[in-house]
C-alpha cells in the first residue's frame, strides 16, 4: 500500500528541515572554536542574529552544493581523478566563502584555508544526517529502490509482473593469491578471520578453489583472457613491437584500447559484459556499455567517454567527495607510519616508498575503492544483469610492503567490509544476485633482483653484450663476470673463425644497437631493435657470444627463452641444461622441473606468440620459501611463473555448476573465461552474442562439447559490433 503524497512530500521536506538544522548548529560551534571563522559584525550580534546568520550560510552552502557542485565536477570530468580528489577541498572551501559572501550585512568571514576546514566538516555532519535519515526511513528506501526498477523495467520493455532472473556480480580482489585468502579466512592466535563476511560464505553459501594462471602472470594478461576470451600475442605487462616500433604497456589507455581491439576480433565476440553489463574499474570493458574508471576507453573525450560517468555520479554529491578526500589523506598519512615503521625496525627485503607513492596508494586504496563500489552498488539497485569490477587496493600495497605484511593485511579488512556492504545492499535489489570473488594472479615475495646482486637486469644483459654498465653495477661480482665472459667468448670466436673486413665492420656496426631491456614482476624481456623479426638463439651467439650463458649461469635467473633454427622454442638454464620444447628433448635437468606441473605448457605457448621478444627471462625460483626476484622495485611481484603469483582463487554461490569435473585443474584465464559464461547460462542471465569455437587443448573435451553445443539453444542472435571497432 503507497503512502498519500502528501505523506511522502512531508518526510522529504522533513529531512531536508533536519540536514538544514544540523548543518546550522556545526557552523555554529566551529565559529566558537576557529578563530578565523566569524558569523557576527565587528560590534558584536545578539545570540538571535548570530542564529540567523548561520541558517543563512548553511542555507546558502548547502543550495549551491546540490546546484553548483555538480556543475563544477562535470567540468573538470577530464581532469585525472588524482588530481581532483586534491581539488575537493579547494572547490569546497570555494563554495562556503560564496555562502557566506551573499549573507547580508557581510556578517560571516572567514580566512580561505579555514574555510576548507569548515566546508569539509559541515559536508560530513550533513552527509551523516541525511544517511541516517534516509536509513531509518524503511519507507523511502523501498520507493527508492522500486522507482529504480520500474524505470529499468521500461527501458527494457520487460514485464513487471515477470520475476528477473538473477543477477551476478564478478568483484576481483586485484593479486590475491589462493593462499593468501584461505590465511584470510581463518582464525589465528584467538584471533577472527581477517576477512570475517568472506570467510562467513566459505562452507556455508559459497565454494573456493586456486586455478592456474599463463606465464604471464598479471592484470593485463589475466583480464583480457577473463573478460574477452582471448590473451593470446600478451607476453608480459610490457613489451617491445617490433612491427609498430613501440613498447605496450599494459595500463596505459592506447595500449589497453588495442589489445581490447585485438582480443575481440580473435574471440569473434565483444566479452563477457555485451548484453546489460557494467564494467567497473578495469583494464578493459569487457564489452559492456556502462563503465567507471575503464582503462581502455580512458582516452577518448567529450561525451562518448562513458567511463568517467561513474566517476562523475560519484564526485557529484560533495558529501562523497569530501569523505574520500579526507580518506585519502589519512591514507596518505598512513602510508608514511608505516614507511617510516619500515625503516626503523630494518626490514627486509624493502624497497623505496618515497615520492609520487603514498599518493598513488591512496588513490588506488581510497578513491578507486569509493567510486568502484559505489558504481557496483548502483548497478545492484538498477537491477542491472552482469557486472564486472575490480578493486586494486590489496595488489598496490603488497607490490612495496610485502603479500602477507600487516599492511596488507589491514588492506584485506579493509575490502571485506567493502564486499560485506555490497552483500547488503544486494539483499535489497530489485532481483536475486550471486556474487562472486576471484582473482586475477597471486604475489609472490622476494628482495628484488638488483638488491640481491647489487645490479640490474639491464645491467647484466649490457655487460653481456659488452656494452658500457653503471660504474656501480660494473663493480660487482655479476657484472665482471659478464664482462670478462663477452669478451673472452667474442676472442674465441674471432679465432675460430677469421672475419673479412667487411664482416667485421657490419658487425661493429651491428652492436651500436643497444638492446631494450624491459621488466615485467620477475619476468624480463629482451629485444633488439634493429633486428626485424624475432632473433634466434643462433644469431645472437654470433652477436653476442656470452649473453646467453651469462644471463643462464646466474644464480638469480631462473631460465631464458629463446627460438632456435633448428631445435625451435628452447629453454635454457644453468650448467648448459636445455628444455627443447618443440620436441620435448632435454639435456640434463630441464630447467622448469622447479617451476611445477604445468610450467612446460605455459611456456611452450608463450613462445610461439608473435610479440615474444627475442629473450625471456624469468627470475630464480626458491621452491622452499616461494621467494622470486623481481626485475622492477617490487617486494612483491607477479609476472611471470614461480610461487604463489601464479596460483589466484575462484569463489563462486554454491548453486552453481562447479568450474570443473573432480580432479580436474583449471588452468588459463582463457578457461576461466568459459566458466563465467557459463555460469550466466545457468543463470539465464545476459548471453554473448556470438560463440566462437572453442579449442579442446584449451578447455577440454566435455566443456568445449557443451558451450559450443549450446550455441543455438541458449545463445540469443544479437547483432554485435564489428571486431575492429574499440569500445
């Protein structure tokens, strides 16, 4: 039964008395305890006027925040969102000094940086009403929520007699390993779960189980084939093209937008989102119309930018804006402690956290998380089918405090509160959701290769080539050693073989091309420019007779890649042992034993990519501790094969089907990929419009069977956009 209008008008105006008068009294006490704050003439008001003046002011700031606020923020939409969460404090204190400008009599002052202060508590005491309000206000709720549905329903043509099927919600917890959660969800030293509602779902309503990633052990690599269908030609999280000319990275707008391009035109289909999804703080859109901080489609400008939509939803109310920013802060603040705590008991392994750093892990653990799940729980009470979003938090700060620090640990609270108030909400959808938690790589812990040896891989591989290194680097052990090798290899091949002058001068010439050295977690990669094409195993002997044996005889590397003219993909590693891949002929142990089952296979199909650079090198591996060395300043890394970066998790409602048969492992983002459509089979939810086929290697026997059998039957024919258009 719906309330009278009028009942309903009443308990709006109602709220908005009690926001006013609130708003009122906090202006009220901080002018008693600022001293450059007044609400008074310089003769001095009554208590009555004093009142009135501040009725004025809060009257007229909270006017021009629901009015002039949301102007401001669509304006500066296409400023980066770090740089606007420094602004929010500025453009709200802006906004109480024109508050106060209209009080008459000019009776309100105040100082510009006081004003900040003022502004960004009045926010919060006025947000903190409202919600409060809003919450106890059953009524108003459910309004909200079937005014929500009964628009979505129209837009859709739906039936609103009809039940919807259930929704789903995919959140990714951003490098959490398998490990690192199942620690997560259990008890310790009398102690609760760090990550109590997660934890709660466990052997109750949800199942969890690890699946193996490629070699490419990372975000890029791991959504693409989730999201799209499709990683292949993706060796690391960056590398080199020798085509184009250019080095791909993973998270950069342009790069992300190609990769999506290619992924989709492989896959034959736009991804997992086509049909009424929504892609929230991702890498790619995974098809879906509606998005919030999507990298993929970050550059484009004007209107067709949907991404920044969500952001702007977000930032329009100044309550939510003043609340993160003052969360970022105290991040920042946070992260500075705990630097310093660092330093000052003598951890290690550490590395640097100076810099532009305590701000980009505020952003990524304050401001993406707010304007993320935000997103996700506006899309829940829309009753939109699909969404997909990622939170990065956990992953930035494992990278520089470790994967199972006390940092990240507080991380993990942190985000179960996030998936708890998500669950909530979901409880008062306008549908039934399901939501599952997975991951996209693990971390794996270890000092980094340049700490543990005193110099860089780029380092090795320029005394390898005889290339001029730092003279720090020159100093150490590793770095003569490669020195004295290229240059007793590069005279042992002279006299083996006399060069003619010409010869000799072409290949003089030839090592004028430094080569690019580039790092992706505890995987490198090597690449020579002036080459075209990819540079096998023997041409580089003959260029650089000791690269090779000096990057496979140290003591941090675990073992290269390179193609061969006449034994194809091999792999080497120390003592001159040999894994030839193509034909599976060893020399010696094969120096993936230590990397475990699957390593063999991963590898094998990295290397027929046609974006693998000329060298792979991926780090040592100590299978005692788990410990990698990452080739960048990261304590803990994922990139390539080794530990636990390798091992995420999937969660899903026990009502679904399970990933895979009994004794079976689920290994590839590709795979993964498979299970979540099917899963939104299972749910009569949202359907790709287009199935490709689906190799057997990939996905085996059985499953292939039943998603390309259902091809016609659960499968709606949509017309979907041409594979070479960038969403």
């Amino acid at each position: 039964m719906h309330k009278p209008r009028w009942k309903t008008v009443g308990g709006a105006l109602l709220r908005v008395t009690a926001v006013w008068a609130v708003s009122t009294l906090t202006m009220l006490a901080l002018a008693a305890v600022l001293p450059d704050f007044r609400l008074q003439s310089g003769d001095g008001d009554s208590t009555t006027r004093i009142a009135i003046t501040a009725a004025s002011g809060a009257g007229a700031f909270g006017v021009l925040s629901a009015l002039v606020w949301p102007l401001l923020v669509r304006a500066l939409l296409l400023m980066p969102a770090l740089v606007l969460g420094l602004l929010v404090f500025v453009l709200n204190g802006s906004m109480l000094l024109l508050a106060l400008s209209l009080i008459p009599d000019g009776r309100g002052a105040v100082e510009p940086e006081t004003a900040m202060v003022v502004a960004a508590v009045m926010s919060a005491a006025s947000s903190a009403t409202s919600t409060f309000l809003t919450v106890r206000d059953d009524g108003a709720y459910r309004r909200r929520l079937a005014r929500l549905a009964d628009r979505r329903r129209r837009r859709l043509g739906e039936d609103g007699g009809r039940a919807l099927p259930p929704g789903t919600v995919f959140l990714q917890l951003d490098g959490v390993g398998h490990a690192v959660l199942r620690e997560a969800l259990r008890a310790r030293d009398g102690k609760p779960p760090v990550m109590p509602t997660v934890a709660g779902w466990v052997g109750d309503s949800h199942r969890v189980m690890p699946w193996r990633t490629d070699w490419s052990s990372q975000t890029g690599a791991s959504q693409l084939g989730i999201l799209h269908g499709s990683n292949e030609d993706v060796p690391a999280f960056r590398w080199y093209e020798k085509e184009t000319g250019e080095v791909r990275v993973s998270n950069r707008p342009t790069s992300a937008a190609e990769l999506q391009r290619r992924a989709a035109a492989r896959a034959g289909h736009e991804g997992l989102l086509t049909v009424d999804g929504a892609s929230r703080g991702n890498l790619f859109t995974g098809g879906a119309d509606q998005l919030a901080l999507v990298l993929s489609v970050a550059a484009r400008r004007g209107k067709h930018n949907r991404s920044r939509s969500g952001y702007f939803a977000y930032f329009s109310d100044p309550a939510n804006a003043t609340r993160t920013a003052v969360s970022f802060l105290a991040e920042v603040v946070r992260e500075l402690a705990q630097s310093t705590r660092a330093k000052l008991r003598r951890e290690r392994p550490r590395v640097k956290r100076g810099g532009t750093y305590p701000f980009i892990r505020a952003f990524a653990t304050v401001v993406e998380r707010d304007v993320v799940v935000a997103a996700v729980i506006g899309d829940i009470l829309s009753g939109r089918s699909a969404v997909y979003a990622d939170l990065v938090a956990y992953d930035e700060v494992a990278h520089h405090s470790g994967p199972r620090s006390r940092d990240a640990r507080q991380v993990l609270a942190r985000l179960d509160r996030s998936i708890a108030l998500i669950a909530k909400v979901a409880e008062r959808a306008p549908r039934a959701y399901r939501i599952v938690l997975l991951s996209d790589h693990g971390q794996s812990p270890g000092a980094t290769f340049a700490g543990a040896y005193g110099l860089t891989l780029e380092d090795l591989v320029r005394a390898g080539c005889g290339l001029p290194v730092s003279r720090r680097a020159g100093r150490t052990e590793s770095g003569a050693e490669a020195r004295g090798a290229e240059a007793r290899e590069a005279a042992r091949a002279a006299l083996r073989r006399p060069e003619k002058d010409g010869e000799r001068r072409g290949t003089v010439g030839q090592r004028t091309s430094e080569p690019v050295v580039l790092a992706s977690g505890n995987l490198g990669l090597v690449s020579f420019p002036d080459v075209p094409g990819r540079m096998t195993r023997e041409r580089i002997d003959a260029r650089h007779p000791a690269l090779l044996r000096t990057l496979a005889d140290h003591p941090g590397v675990g073992f290269l890649l390179v193609m061969s003219e006449e034994h194809g993909a091999v792999v080497l590693g120390r003592d001159g042992a040999e894994h030839h891949l193509d034909s599976g002929r060893t020399l010696g142990t094969s120096p993936l034993t230590r990397f475990g089952p699957g390593a063999v296979a991963a590898v094998r199909r990295t290397a027929h990519f046609s974006n693998t650079p000329d060298i792979m090198v991926n780090s040592a591996y100590d299978a005692t501790t788990g410990a990698v060395h990452a080739f960048e300043g990261q304590i803990g890394s994922h990139g390539g094969l080794g530990g636990e970066q390798g091992h995420p998790f999937l969660l899903w409602p026990g009502e679904l089907s399970p990933p895979v048969g009994d004794g079976d492992e689920l290994v590839g983002a590709e795979r993964v990929h498979t299970v979540l459509r099917r899963w939104l089979v299972e749910a009569n939810g949202p359907q790709i419009p287009q199935i490709p086929e689906v190799p057997e290697t990939t996905v085996g026997a059985a499953e292939k069977s039943r998603l390309n059998g259902a091809t016609a039957a659960s499968f709606p024919v949509v017309s979907r956009v041409a594979p070479n258009k960038t969403r």
